[in-house]
C-alpha cells in the first residue's frame, strides 16, 4: 500500500525567512507547493485569472499587455475592503484548483511530503487546518520583519509596517503552529538545522 504524503503547512509574516525555509525543504526532497507564486501565475499574460479580473474590475486594473496591473490593484485593496474581497473570491478558488493539480503531480512523482507555502495561511486558517496534517510558522521578532524587508526590498518603514498590517499578528500566527521556527539571531547554517530537525521529527 502506497503511503499518503504528509502535509506541511507552512506560514510565515513578510520578512520572516519563511521562503528561505521552503528552499531547504525542496534540498530535502518535498514538493513545495506555492501560493503565491501560483497567485502570480494566474494574473500574469494569459493567466487563468485575467477574464474574471477584467470582467470585475474594468480595463484600468490590467496592463497593456495584458497583466493584472499590481500597483494599481495594490493602491485600490489598501483603501476598499470590499474590493479585496472581491479579489480573493476570484483568485482563492483558482489557486485551490492549481494546488490540487500541483499535489496530485508531485504524489505521482512518489513525493513523501508536501509543503504547503501559504504566506496568508493564519488568516483562512479554517480553511486549511483540514488540508493539512500539521503548520510550521516561520517566526522572528517584528522589528527583524521590518528591517529585514526594508534591506531586501528597498521599502521604506511605513510601507513594512502597512504591509504587515495587513497579515495576522505574530500572536495568531504562533496560536495555530504545531511546531515554531524561530528565525531571529541565528545564520543560514543555524536555520538549516533547525528545518532538519522538524523533517526528522515527523519521519520524513
């Protein structure tokens, strides 16, 4: 008998090492399965989610050549709740169904686990706590978020902070964890260790 995969949700705020985190479970050997890259993919040129997009918010939030146009979309989600809801009533289900399609491949492949790379997973935590076997929360201390993303992105501290306003607060995040990461003070080597430790202690 086939043993099912283990499903490992993994979150983490901006800023907190939680795609850094991804890479070394992929060295691993998991399927890596990533909400966000595959939200990228579906309002790209041609992506699935373009005629919905269109349809619902009008020529002004898609690009010339035919992307969803992201400032734009940003700047109208910051000021109108209800326009961020309308967006993710168009993209959740699209990115549920290219999940389901990215899982059953990497089952195919004889992929023993499958990570689950959802950056806003706290926040429909009702939704995926039964699609997952446990959660791993990325976690540092929210000053480090906001310095971190500042170096990389080159974002200034409002921008961070209106950013991480909008994700779930640290305090949500560690209340849904089965097992914690704490990426604060540590180095690359460190962080690699700790990610061993984890894929060690569910059999993996």
């Amino acid at each position: 008998m086939t043993r099912k995969p283990f499903k490992l949700g993994l979150t983490g705020g901006i800023g907190s090492g939680k795609s850094t985190v991804a890479g070394f479970l992929a060295d691993a050997g998991a399927a890596i399965l990533d909400a966000d890259a595959i939200a990228r993919s579906l309002t790209q040129v041609g992506g699935r989610a373009i005629p919905a997009l269109l349809a619902t918010f009008g020529e002004t939030m898609i690009t010339a050549e035919g992307a969803l146009n992201r400032d734009a979309m940003r700047s109208l989600v910051f000021s109108n709740p209800d326009s961020k809801h309308q967006l993710e009533s168009i993209l959740h289900p699209l990115i549920g169904l290219v999940l389901q399609e990215q899982a059953q491949t990497a089952i195919e492949q004889g992929k023993n686990c499958l990570v689950y790379d959802v950056p806003l997973l706290v926040e429909s935590i009702q939704r995926w706590r039964p699609q997952v076997d446990k959660i791993c929360v990325v976690d540092c201390l929210p000053e480090t978020q906001v310095h971190r993303v500042m170096a990389r992105s080159q974002l200034s501290r409002q921008e961070v902070e209106r950013i991480m306003a909008q994700q779930a607060t640290r305090q949500q995040r560690l209340a849904c964890a089965d097992v914690v990461i704490l990426n604060e003070g540590i180095d690359l080597t460190q962080l690699q260790a700790k990610v061993h430790e984890m894929w060690t202690r569910f059999g993996l």
